[in-house]
C-alpha cells in the first residue's frame, strides 16, 4: 500500500502500488499518481440490476436450443459480482492520399475506439471482441458505485492510444489500398483521447443439477457478452440421429452418384468426407458438455467498427502485460 | 469534471437527463428543445410517430398473417414496449467521382471455361441521400435499418415548434454528434457508398482508382421515431423493431419451430449432394477445373450454413 493525497480536496487515503491512476474516495477526482494532473474520468451507470441480468440471462438461455425443459425451475444463482472495467476511449479522424497516374485520391476515416484498459481476467479476450457502448455515460462519482469492483487501469493510456492509432492505420491503408493502386500514405491522423470510462460488467454463476455455469451480461444494455448452459438429452439424441442421418445420406448419395459418373468408391469417400465437415456444427453440439454462446448484434452497432480491428487485437497481443490488481472501494 | 448538478429544462424546470457528451435534450414533458452547443444550433424536425396502441395492432396483425407464427399466435405474449425518438442527421450530398477498375469475368467458349479481365473506367456524379445517426453508437435494435430506410425515401417531416408535442410525445435520445463531426461522418459515409454502388452496378472486382469528391448541399436533424416490442413465446423472449410512421417492421426476431429445422437439415443433405456430384464431375472430365471448384464450394458452404441453422435459436428478419 502507497498513501495518496488528493489534489482536490487534500484528504489522505490509501492506494495499491504499481497502479496509475486513482480516484479519490472522497471527492471523485480522479489523477494521476504521478503527475497529480486531473484525468478526464466518465462512468456507466448499471441500467441492468442483478435481477434483471438474471431474468435477462435465463430468458436469453431460454430460447437457445436443446435447453431443457425444467431449466427455469431447476437453475439457481451460485455467485454475482459487478466488475467496473475501465477503458480508454478515442476519436479518430485519419486521411489517406493515394497518387496515381490518373491523379489524387483522398480517404477519409472517422471512428470511435474503446480500449480495455485492464488485463487480468479470464474473460479478456471476450472483452477486446466486446461492442461497447458509449451511450448515457456520467462523470465519475465513487459513490456511483455501489458494490461493484473497480478496477484501476494497468494499461497506460499512451500504450492504449497507440493500439487505437494502429486500429485506424490499418483501416485507412485497407480502405486507400482497396481504391487505389498507386502510392498510398497517411496524410492525416488525429487521435483524441476522450477519457477513461468504468464500464459495468456483471458475472454470474448459476447451477443446474450440480453443475456451474459461467456468464457475462454487459450492466449497462443488457447484452449478453458469454453463456454458459445444459443441452437436454433430447436434444442431443436429435443432433446425433441428425448427424447420423446426413452422414449415411450423403455416403449412399455419394456411391449412387459415384457409380454413375465416375466410381462408388471415390463417391463414397466424398459423401462420407463432405458430409462429416457439413455435419461438424451438430457434431460438436451434441458432444459438448456445456454450450457456449453469445448474443449477436449487427456489426455496426459497435464503436469498434469491424472483426478485423479484433485480428489486430490479436496479434498486438496486448493483454499480457501486467499482473491484475483489484481492490474494492 | 466531477461535479455534476442537476440540468433543468429552460421552459418548465423539469429535470433532464443530462450526460457529458449532450449536444441538446428535448425535454419529454413539454417538447422544448435545450441546447448546450451554441455552435451545434440548427433547425429540428419531427418524423411524428404513431401512438403505442397502433403499434401494438400492427404488431397482433403481422403476427396472425405470418404463416409461421400465425399457428402460434394464442400463445404469444407482449412483456415490452417502448419508443423512442432517435436523432438523425439526413442530408443531401452532391458527389462527383472518377473511377478506373477492372472485371474479371468467366467466358466459356469451345466449351472451355476462361477468365478474362476487362478495364473499365467511368465518371459519376449525382446529389445522394445520407443518412447518419447523430450518436455514437448504433446501438438500439432495428436502428440501422431505421437509417437505412430514411435514406432511401425520406418521409414527412415537420419542424418541432409547428408541432403539438402532447400528441406525439415520446422520449428523445440524447444527440452526440456536433454538425461539424457529423459532416465529416456524413463524407465518409457517401465515399464508402458510392465506392460500393459503382463496384456493384459495373461488376468490379477491384479498382485501379477511385476518387470521390462531395459537398454537402443540405443538412438536417431529424427525430426518427423507433418501436421496440418484445414478445415471450415458450420461455424466449423476442423483439420487433417497427418504424414510427409508418408501422413498417424494421428488424424482427421469431422462434425457430422445430419442422424448419428438419427442413434445412434436408436441405443440407442435398446440397451435400449436389457439391459430390459435382466434385465426381470434376475428376471424370478434368476441364474446367476453376468452375468446379467455384461450384463445389458454394455448395459445400451453402451446406455447412444449413447445418448450422438446423441448431440456431432465432430467425432474424429485416427490412429491404
């Protein structure tokens, strides 16, 4: 533990080490810990309390399939924590010139960038391919709080506006290389740090005939981000007799129609080949011990705009960088 | 920054919902229009909605018409609605660009198939339609086809002090965008789409170059009105985007009964069929090679996606 001394009010209090940023507990200024300078510092309120999450998360598991029929009754919540996950956000105005024989071109690209300004859980990955919201975001009140986990940043801010910098590179190159073959660069990049934001997270553990289940609910949409859930018996011996079904169709289609045109042993391994891969997705279901899924939304419902920055995500590897520290407040 | 007071509408004193990135907030009980960007002032007006009560018939109407859902229809139950005016920048954009790509096309002659590649180039010019919406996100359900639809035909509207609020009133979600953001917002979007529009309508596969210039003749801030349903139906719950004006349902999600399932895992197994067929074709004539693959592939993937729809949980359907 570090002490800390508020610039704004003057009150002491206590901090972990290695963090960078904190808020103070009494008056919500939020500063660095080193510069002391004040930190533009915005919060999401839960819209979605823990019984609407549950009740959303249930009826979201609901009409998935093959779930069984006493799910409803039988389920029951383990564990809920609130995580309040921070994130640097940005607006980006990039530009790309390209010259060519038949003269200039000019690109443009305007995108809203959410970083996780966190690493540590185990459901990073889920965050970087999360579509976060920046609807109805507040300024910063610890107050707000209420018995969520916050959790101070660990990934500096310049680090983040790099990656988001990357992000709209790659995005304009893509869009100038794709309209132009000639000479293409960079002749405008504006990166605009809009603040950190604590975004609210639920976790939710449920049991189901001595199983747990984990899950995420986005706390301020309501959108399901990961679910974990049962597959009946039915449904399972109606995907196994499905999948048995495609494969002997296909073998004996593949045969008949080897023999006609060129021989029932190369058409057999075809139908037998092609329809094991087409039958992969009810295969997989059917031997799965819990289910996973998530809900969909539209690609652009996202201030991330599209998978590839997820790709990028990837390969930047970000999300290795620091031991996790999480402290209530 | 972390003071935050209460903000108050100008006209009748009732608290608004005030966030930090507000450009203006119509007030839900009176209609009046607060501003907070001076610089951001420009002229609003009002798509008028429906009442909920019309919303909710057209909703039972499409229900007992739709073959699907019709033999369902006792069993459906509404547990939601709500409708909101949502902030859209639709403007007028005069685009003028010059293009220079190539096609490649198959040509199959003397029975031989080929792939040729032909240059094209062209100009264009035209005042477009675009519409954005005048937030960060798009974030509610059947908001992007709610765009979408404004763009193409824009329906009447009127300015919000001709209007009696009282009948018409709905909550109006926040703006966040300034003009000067949405204009560069607005040029982005008219690039990409007539990058789009002259690579479909000339069959491109790429371009050599492209270059669009565009001016924005005209701007306006539109409230757009948007209706969420959600219906409960077994256990699930699923929701129905509808336009406010015109009762027309943007984006609606259905369960998927079980007699569709078998369905698309028949179809699945023809396919297959069809995509061995033509693999078998491929090694007796050995011609041809690029075709069969092509073929064979759309088939398999056409398959595959069936497959996968046989364990999907909701049917997705949206406006055109």
């Amino acid at each position: 533990m570090e002490q800390a001394k508020c610039p704004n009010c003057g009150a002491n209090f206590n901090v972990l080490e290695n963090i960078l940023f904190t808020t103070c507990p009494y008056c919500g200024y939020t500063f660095n810990l080193k510069t002391l300078q004040e930190w533009v510092h915005y919060f999401f309120p839960i819209y979605i309390n823990y019984n609407s999450a549950w009740i959303k998360l249930r009826s979201f598991i609901s009409r998935r399939y093959g779930v069984p029929y006493d799910f409803n009754e039988s389920s029951y919540i383990k564990n809920v924590m609130l995580h309040y996950i921070p994130l640097h956000v940005f607006h980006v105005e990039a530009e790309a010139t390209c010259q060519s024989d038949m003269g200039k071109a000019v690109y443009h690209k305007i995108l809203d960038i959410a970083i996780p300004a966190y690493s540590g859980f185990w459901f990073d990955s889920i965050l970087n391919s999360h579509k976060f919201s920046i609807r109805g975001k507040i300024f910063f009140k610890p107050t707000l709080l209420e018995k969520g986990k916050y959790y101070p940043p660990n990934i500096q801010s310049d680090y983040a506006k790099n990656i988001a910098q990357n992000i709209a590179n790659s995005l304009i190159m893509k869009e100038a290389n794709e309209s132009c073959k000639g000479y293409s660069q960079i002749s405008k990049m504006d990166v605009k740090y809009i603040g950190l934001i604590h975004y609210p997270i639920w976790e939710i553990y449920y049991i189901y005939r001595n199983e747990i289940y984990k899950n995420l609910i986005d706390g301020t949409n309501g959108k399901v981000m990961f679910v974990e859930y049962p597959l009946s018996r039915e449904a399972r011996s109606f995907l196994l007799s499905s999948s048995l079904f495609l494969i002997l169709f296909c073998s004996l289609g593949g045969l008949i129609i080897g023999s006609l045109i060129i021989s029932s042993i190369l058409g057999l391994i075809f139908g037998f080949i092609s329809s094991i891969i087409v039958s992969s997705p009810l295969l997989s279901t059917a031997f799965s011990l819990k289910i996973r899924g998530y809900e969909e939304i539209s690609k652009k419902d996202s201030i991330i705009p599209s998978e590839e920055i997820m790709d990028l995500f990837k390969e930047l590897s970000i999300f290795k960088i620091k031991t996790p520290i999480v402290f209530d407040i | 920054m972390t003071q935050e007071s209460i903000v108050k509408c100008n006209n009748c004193s009732a608290p608004l919902e005030y966030t930090p990135e507000s450009i203006f907030i119509i007030c839900s009980y009176c209609g009046n229009v607060n501003w907070f960007l001076e610089e951001s002032k420009t002229q609003i007006f009002v798509i008028p909605s429906k009442n909920e009560g019309e919303i909710i018939n057209a909703f039972w109407d499409r229900m007992r018409k739709d073959k699907d859902m019709k033999k369902v229809v006792n069993e459906l139950e509404i547990v939601d609605t709500y409708g909101v005016y949502v902030p859209i920048f639709l403007s007028k954009i005069d685009v003028s660009s010059l293009w220079n790509g190539i096609e490649r096309k198959t040509i199959i002659k003397n029975g031989k198939t080929k792939v040729v590649t032909i240059k094209k180039s062209g100009k264009f010019s035209d005042e477009i339609l675009i519409s954005i919406p005048a937030r960060r996100v798009i974030e509610e359900f059947g908001l992007e086809e709610l765009i979408e639809k404004i763009s193409n035909n824009p329906p009447n509207h009127i300015n919000i002090e001709e209007i009696n609020w009282n009948e018409i009133k709905l909550q109006v979600l926040n703006s966040e965008i300034s003009i000067n953001e949405a204009s560069s917002k607005l040029i982005d979007k008219a690039e990409d789409n007539i990058r789009k529009r002259i690579k479909k309508e000339n069959n491109l596969s790429e371009f050599i170059f492209y270059s669009c210039d565009s001016k924005i003749k005209e701007m306006k801030l539109l409230l757009a009105p948007l209706w969420i349903i959600s219906y409960k139906y077994k256990k699930g719950i699923y929701n129905i985007a509808i336009s406010g004006n015109d009762l027309t349902f943007l984006k609606t999600t259905e369960p998927v009964f079980f007699y569709q399932r078998i369905f698309q895992l028949f179809g699945s197994a023809l396919a297959t069929l069809a995509g061995i067929g033509l693999l078998s074709l491929m090694f007796k004539v050995r011609e041809d090679i690029t075709f069969f693959i092509i073929a064979c592939i759309a088939c398999f993937s056409f398959a595959y996606s069936l497959s996968r729809k046989t364990i999907s949980d909701v049917r997705i359907e949206r406006w055109k």
